[in-house]
C-alpha cells in the first residue's frame, strides 16, 4: 500500500512562498510524475513527502493515516537523489547493505535481500566493484537498489536520470518503468523534462510557481489540456497559441497543422490562411516547418508545424490549415473552453476565428 494525500500545503522559506494551498492524491501503486521548470517547488514537494522538510502547514496522509509530524524514518519512503549520493570507499555490495545494517537486519537476511535486488536491477556480477569502477547508469542503478532493499512502500526519486547522457536516460526510462511493473510499488519521481514525464507516468502532475496546473494521465493532458501553460508545456515544438479577437486565444498543435499548396485541398478545414515557408528542419521521420502568416488576424506572426510531408521549401507560399476538432480555445484568463461547458463561450471562439460577428 502506499496512497498518498497531501491537503492545503503550504510551505514558505522566510517571505517565499514556494507551494501554496496545494492539494494532491496519488492512487497506490501509480507512477506518478511531478514536472515543471526549475525553481517551481518539485523538490520541496518531494521532502515534504519524505519528511526531510516539513510543511509549514497542511497535511500529509499515508494509506489514511496523518503522517506529517512522524520522523522519516518512520514512513517507509525510500528517496533516490540527483546526485545519486552512493559512498564512493564501500563496494556496491557495501552501499546496498549499508542501510540494512543499520536496522540490525541479521547477516543471513541481508545476504538474500542484497541478492534478490541486485538480481533485479542487474548488477549481480559488479557487486565487489568501488563506485568509479561502474558507469553512470550502474551507479544509478546502485543507488536504486539501495532504496529497493529497504522495500518501502512509497519511492521518492529527485530527477535521477539527470545526470546520464541522453542515451542512456532513455534506456534508464524503460527500466524504470520495468521495475514499476515489477515492484507495483508507488512512485513519485520529478523531473523538469516533460518527455520523460509523458514517457513514464501512469499520472502527471504539472506545476509552476508552486501550484498544480493539471493532473492527469498523459493522453489526457495533452489531448485535453486545461489551460494555455499546460498546453504549452506539454509537447514539442510548443502548441501554437494566438490571439483572437475577442480577447481569447486559439491554439493547435504543431502536427495537426496540414500544409497544402492550394486553398481548396482542405475545405473542412475552419482555421485556413496563407502562409510562406521560413525555415524547414529536416528531423527524419518528419519535418519542422518555421511558417509565417501571410492573411487574416494572424499576418506577420510565426507558428510552429511538424509534418510528414517533407516535400515544402524555405520561401514556398503554402496554406496553413486546421479542422476544428483541433482547434483550442483559451478565455482572458488562459483557461480552456470546452464546447461541452461553455457551449456559447465556444461558439463565439469559433465565429471570431471565422470573421463573423460574434
Ligand atoms: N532552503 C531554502 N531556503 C530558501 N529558499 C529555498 C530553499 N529551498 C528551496 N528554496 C526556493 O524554493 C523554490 C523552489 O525550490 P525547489 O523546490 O528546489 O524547486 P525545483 O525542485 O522545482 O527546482 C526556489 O525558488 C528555491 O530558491
Ligand atoms: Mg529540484
């Protein structure tokens, strides 16, 4: 078991408040991804959680029970750092051991636990070796199995693939995701990287500035954002996102832009205008299109579109083409309208976008 509740948090350092009135559940078991940029209060989250940080108020529940003033110790957490923090003079035998002894677990219990999770994360044959003598991703795996051995029922895990080239933060995410499946234990693990986010999570939690923006699965928050930073933030290139007259905006996605040479190839489409061609990056699978609007309300603005098609030059005059079922509508305040609750809000957005009276 390891659900966690935490309700009303807030936590300030002197005048800073870095998380506030944040409420937050995490279903047992999930892989719950907390991303957001530098500086939005992950890491103070994860300690309050861990209780290496306390809240300044609010509450933390564990499977029901307030834990907010129990010792950390006390809350079968295990937390896995950045800076994975494995004692560089102990083999990896010793840094999995280290924290089984200072529980007095027996000698003959401790060998079987050492074994069983070396044997999971792979490291059975590298148990002599010192620290310097394993590569990054073996490191990681160390301090891995360090918090494993423990069998906590929550894991904390701080960015700890940040530290590994870009290969093997790749390789590293399909592993954790193997040991979730296998542990079936709770993980909270935060990143700023929302690609590893939308590649792990069963759930997102996306914040900034200390509030949560949504939660959600990852189909869900980046098919159904709720409002224009999650829409941004989730996804690259960026979604578009521009002005509408009325004081909304309209947003959509780099690929669900169809570029065509002609105005009436795509005549289901609702957002259409002329556009020139700026600049074209040919990634492989597809190709990045900078497109300048050259009609309509958007003229002399850029956006962004990624396409199959790689057939496009820079300067070529193409059409910009959109269907409404990808369309997007933000009100002043950045919040998403959904036609399915604010039917009129909704229509307006789309008669605006159409150049009709509202
Ligand atoms: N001990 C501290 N004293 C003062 N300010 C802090 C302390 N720890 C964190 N902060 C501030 O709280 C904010 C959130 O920090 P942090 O939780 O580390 O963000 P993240 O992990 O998302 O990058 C930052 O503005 C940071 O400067
Ligand atoms: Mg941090």
């Amino acid at each position: 078991m390891g659900e966690i509740v935490l309700k009303n948090i807030n936590k300030t350092f002197g005048n800073t408040k870095v998380l506030e009135n944040l409420n937050l559940k995490i279903n047992d078991g999930e892989f719950a991804v907390l991303v957001g940029a530098s500086g939005c209060g992950k890491t103070t989250l994860l300690r309050i959680i861990a209780g290496i940080g306390p809240a300044t108020s609010g509450e933390l529940y564990i499977d029901g029970e307030e834990v907010s003033d129990l010792a950390p110790g006390k809350r079968n957490i295990a937390m896995v750092f950045q800076n994975y923090a494995i004692y560089p003079n102990m083999t990896v035998k010793g840094n999995i051991e280290f924290g089984l002894k200072n529980n007095h677990v027996p000698k003959a219990e401790r060998e079987r636990l050492i074994a069983e999770v070396a044997e999971s994360v792979g490291l059975t044959e590298y148990l002599k070796r010192k620290p310097n003598a394993l590569s990054g991703g073996q490191r990681q795996r160390v301090a891995l199995a360090r918090a494993m051995v423990k069998n906590p029922k929550v894991f904390l895990m701080d960015e700890p693939l940040s530290n590994l080239d870009a290969k093997l933060r790749v390789a590293m995410r399909s592993e954790l995701i193997e040991l979730h499946n296998k542990l079936k234990t709770t993980f909270v693990y935060v990143t700023h990287d929302q690609v590893e986010a939308m590649s792990m999570a069963d759930t997102i939690i996306l914040m900034n500035k200390g509030v949560i923006q949504q939660q959600a699965s990852p189909e869900e928050i980046y098919d159904d954002p709720n409002n224009i930073f999650t829409a941004q933030f989730i996804g690259t290139p960026s979604m578009n996102v521009l002005p509408l007259k009325n004081d909304c905006h309209v947003g959509y996605r780099p690929e669900k832009v169809v570029l065509t040479t002609e105005e009436k190839q795509k005549p289901e489409a609702v957002y259409r205008e002329k556009a020139r061609i700026v600049t074209r990056e040919m990634l492989g699978s597809e190709t990045l299109y900078k497109v300048l609007i050259t009609s309509g309300d958007h003229q002399n603005q850029t956006v962004m579109v990624k396409s199959l098609e790689d057939a496009f030059k820079e300067e070529q005059n193409v059409w910009v083409n959109v269907t409404q079922e990808n369309l997007y509508f933000f009100d002043h305040k950045e919040l998403r309208i959904r036609e399915t609750d604010r039917a009129e809000a909704y229509a307006a957005c789309v008669k605006c976008l159409k150049g009709e009276e509202p």
